[in-house]
C-alpha cells in the first residue's frame, strides 16, 4: 500500500478543474454517466484510492467515455487508478443518480471479488495514494459515500437511489 501523499491542487484549482469538467461534460454529452466499484482481493480487503484532488479515500472509478461500454470503462478505470486485473466478471450492484455532482451524472455501481493487482499503485497526479483495506479497518477519512456503498453491500442497508 502507498499512502505517500501526492501533489494536492489548491481548492479554487480544484473548484474551477471540476466546474469546468462538469460545463464541458454537459455541452459534450448531455448527460454523464460514470462507473465505480467495491473491488475485493481474495483476503476479502477493499480496494480504495486517495485522489489528489478530493479529501478522503474512495472506491476507484471515473466516466466512461464515448463508444465505451460500461465492463470496458471500469476495466480501465480499475487499471488506471489501481494497476488491478478483473479475474471475473464484475457484478452490477446498482445504479445511483448523483445530483450532487451535476442534473445529469449517473453512476454505474459494480462488485469485484478476487481482483489482482499487477504491481503497487505509485502516486501520480491523480492518485495521492491506493490500497487494500480490512472492512474492518477502513481509513479514518473514508468518504461517507464509500462507507454507505460498502454497508449497502453487506446488507447492513438498504440500497440508495442516490450516490
């Protein structure tokens, strides 16, 4: 596990790069749609990563981009932010309408049991950190999300609409 910190942008960077993303993603595709997913090593630990960008840690995934479907686009998520190989086939889990991120953001939830990692994920400008967690010993700043994601999972709640 790296959990070396990596270069963390000032917020009004932050502020614009999202705003801007998200006024882009808006003209040039009406509505975004992204994946992510709860990926599980064969020890049963989760998987998460620390943005460079955003406070806390969370389940790896991004948008899909165009003539993408979404197994391909969590593939390569997966690869990109984690160097993790699918060794089954993703399990959707639910799909959650995220209106905190903009009116038109959907995200596609998946579950990934007994996924490889290639090698260590070293930091680079998007990934501060990443690594497998014990469910029962998840970062103290674990976002909310991630927490209700991985509670939804297990059962212990009942699945959101939203993100």
């Amino acid at each position: 596990m790296d959990e070396s910190r990596g270069p963390e942008m000032p917020s009004w960077r932050l502020r614009f790069l999202t705003r801007f993303a998200h006024v882009y993603f808006a003209l040039a595709r009406g509505m975004t749609l992204g994946v992510r997913a709860a990926c599980f090593d064969d020890e049963g630990r989760v998987f998460l990563v620390r943005h460079s960008y955003l406070p806390g840690w969370h389940l790896p995934g991004g948008g899909l981009d165009r003539n993408e479907t979404a197994a391909e686009g969590l593939a390569r998520e997966l690869r990109e932010e984690g160097n993790l190989v699918l060794t089954t086939a993703p399990l959707l889990f639910q799909v959650y309408y995220n209106r905190r991120t903009s009116k038109r953001d959907h995200v596609i939830f998946f579950r990934c049991d007994n996924v490889r990692q290639e090698r260590p994920k070293r930091a680079d400008l998007e990934i501060a950190a990443a690594g497998f967690f014990p469910l029962e010993d998840l970062p103290a700043d674990t976002t909310p999300a991630t927490r209700r994601r991985l509670a939804e999972l297990a059962g212990d709640v009942v699945p959101d609409r939203f993100w």
